[in-house]
C-alpha cells in the first residue's frame, strides 16, 4: 500500500531559517520525500538565497548539500524535479532572508504490505534459445 500526500507548507525566513521533515522512528514503514520546487515568495529581496538540504550519508554522517541559488532579478524559481530524499532531512536557509517556499510529496510504503514476485519461469533453456552475438561489420 502506497500512500501520498503533500510536503506541508514549509517557508523559510529571516526568522524561521530551517524546516526540519521527519517521520517516527517506531514506524516500519518506507518514506521518500520529493522535492519538486523551491521558489522566492513575495516580499523576497534581490539578494542570494541559498537553500542547503542537511541529512545523513551512507556512514550515517550528517551532510549538507547546497540544492539552489536564488535570487529575485535573475532565477526567483527553481524545478528540482522531484529530488528524492530519506527522512529524517533539514530544509536550511544557509544565505538570504527569503522567504523561499519549498514544495513537493511525500510517499509512504507500508512493509507488511509490501510484495513483490520473482519471475521463476525463467530457466536455463530459455537462455539457449537467444542468438549469439555476433561482431559488428567493419
């Protein structure tokens, strides 16, 4: 079972510089967090505004990723297309003073309802009936 919903609002500021996305530790569940668009909201001033996405890498270590650069004169929004991201994660406003909206899903897959099949009919057979490879023509 495959649930969806949408990022909640989340703005960054002056005074709300992060938004931290996270789902209950006891939940077995698989979360994936998409990022569609950041985008300067009104009343934003023609200056850099950096967002930095903050999670954890493979050693579990917490990395920060700078994910957009804008600023209202020339790029005031920025399609990440869906960018795919683990919870728990940390939207920060590492330069500017926004406001910068940050829109996008977010997908729930239950575990125990989770299946999937393996294709058994393949056997050893059906690989002898392909053609060999031949070279290419010169």
């Amino acid at each position: 079972l495959q649930l969806f919903g949408l990022l909640p609002g989340c703005e960054l500021t002056a005074s709300t510089k992060s938004y931290t996305f996270q789902v209950d530790e006891e939940d077995d569940s698989d979360h994936i967090l998409a990022l569609s668009v950041v985008c300067l909201s009104d009343g934003a001033k023609d200056e850099c505004n950096v967002v930095e996405v903050i999670g954890r890498n493979h050693e579990n270590q917490e990395i920060a990723v700078p994910v957009a650069n804008l600023k209202l004169s020339c790029q005031p929004l920025l399609s990440l297309d869906n960018f795919k991201l683990q919870p728990p994660v940390t939207f920060r406003l590492a330069a500017g003073s926004g406001p910068v909206h940050l829109s996008g899903w977010h997908r729930i897959m239950h575990r125990e309802d989770a299946s999937f099949e393996v294709d058994d009919d393949l056997s050893d057979e059906d690989e002898e009936d392909l053609p060999p490879i031949v070279p290419a023509k010169k």
